[in-house]
C-alpha cells in the first residue's frame, strides 16, 4: 500500500487576517474623503516596498544571499522579489564577496548603468573591508569605487543579517527627500569618486 504523501510535517493553520501586514501610512492630515501628506513621503513609501535588487555576487557570501531570497527567508515579502540582472531596471546594487581589484572597475560601471535613484549595499566583511583579504589584490572596501549606504557585517552574514541591512535601506529610502539626487551635497559625492 503506497504511503501518503504528507508536504508539511508541521502544519500551521494559517490565518491570512492575523498575517498580512500593511505598511504603515505616511505622516499627513486626512478628514472625510480626503488625506494629505508630503510627496517626498508618499513616493519614499512606494519605493521602499518596491525595490528591485541587482545582485553583483562573487564568492561565498553570494550563497547567503541565495537562502536570503529562498522560501525561508522570502526576500520577496519585502517587495523585492524582482532581481534584476540588468542595472538599467534596478535601483539597490548588493554586492557579496571579494572584490578583487581587477573587479573594482566592473563593479563602478554597473554602478554607472543604473538610474537615479540608486543605492549600494555592501554584504559581508569582503564587500565592506576586503575582510579576511588584506592582500595586494583585493579592494579594501568597495566604498573605494562607488558609494555605499549600508555595510552588513559578518563572514558571511547570516540571511537574517542580509534581511536586517535591507530593513536600514528601506529606512533610508522611505525617509529621503525627492530632491536629494539633485543636491549639491549630493553631486559633491559623486565628483569625489569622479563620476559627473
Ligand atoms: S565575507 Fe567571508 S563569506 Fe563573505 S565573501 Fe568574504 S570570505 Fe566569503
């Protein structure tokens, strides 16, 4: 007699009411049919659920990243279940691994494809400081090609590290101004890695 076949050992019963969060509403005023907040708030939140990662993963923490966005840790819940492999369609570059200096070059003009708005994470020791790397063929940090809005630190970092650090990019991202990208504090960021 064949054996029933059984997906979950562990069933939970599931109640989508309890379970589906809903993102919190911008800082506004609303009354009878009507609401308002600023726009710079409105277009943070819907950035924020909707980011399109670019992988740019070269070693090991590239396998975390894997589990990252496997149905255990589900980066989609985030919204950004979209990777892209093409920086044009993209706006969060993550790169995981050792950047070898030869590499460095590549991971700037990947940089250089994406549009604005964009943001950099740098996943793991490597990403962040060359890591275990302090040799003459390794970056010591791909803060030295382009510019990075958060570190996750760890060798490798944990999925729930990587889950962690896109949070504080969220963060960012929901709280910039619309106007950041053509500030001149902004601009004088960029020229200092030499793009215009
Ligand atoms: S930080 Fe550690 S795990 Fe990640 S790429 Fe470097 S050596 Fe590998």
């Amino acid at each position: 007699m064949a054996r029933p076949v059984r997906f979950n050992i562990h069933p939970i019963q599931a109640d989508a009411k309890d379970n589906i969060s809903l993102v919190d509403m911008p800082e506004g005023y609303g009354g009878d049919g009507f609401f308002t907040a600023k726009l710079s708030d409105v277009v943070g939140l819907a950035r924020k659920n909707s980011i399109w990662p670019m992988p740019f993963a070269t070693s090991c923490c590239g396998i975390e990243f894997m589990a990252t966005m496997a149905s255990h840790y589900d980066l989609a819940r985030f919204g950004a279940e979209r990777l892209g492999f093409s920086p044009r369609q993209c706006d969060l570059l993550m790169v995981m691994g050792t950047i070898a200096k030869k590499m460095g070059p590549v991971v700037k003009q990947v940089y250089l494809q994406m549009a604005e708005p964009r943001w950099v994470m740098a996943v793991g020791a490597c990403a962040s400081s060359g890591g275990i790397f302090d040799t003459y063929s390794v970056l010591q940090g791909i803060d030295q090609v382009v510019p990075v809005d958060v570190y996750v630190p760890g060798c490798p970092p944990r999925p729930e590290a990587i889950l962690d650090g896109f949070m504080r990019i969220q963060d960012l991202v929901g709280q910039e101004s619309i106007r950041r990208r053509t500030s001149p504090q902004y601009k004088a960021l960029l020229e200092s890695y030499g793009i215009q």
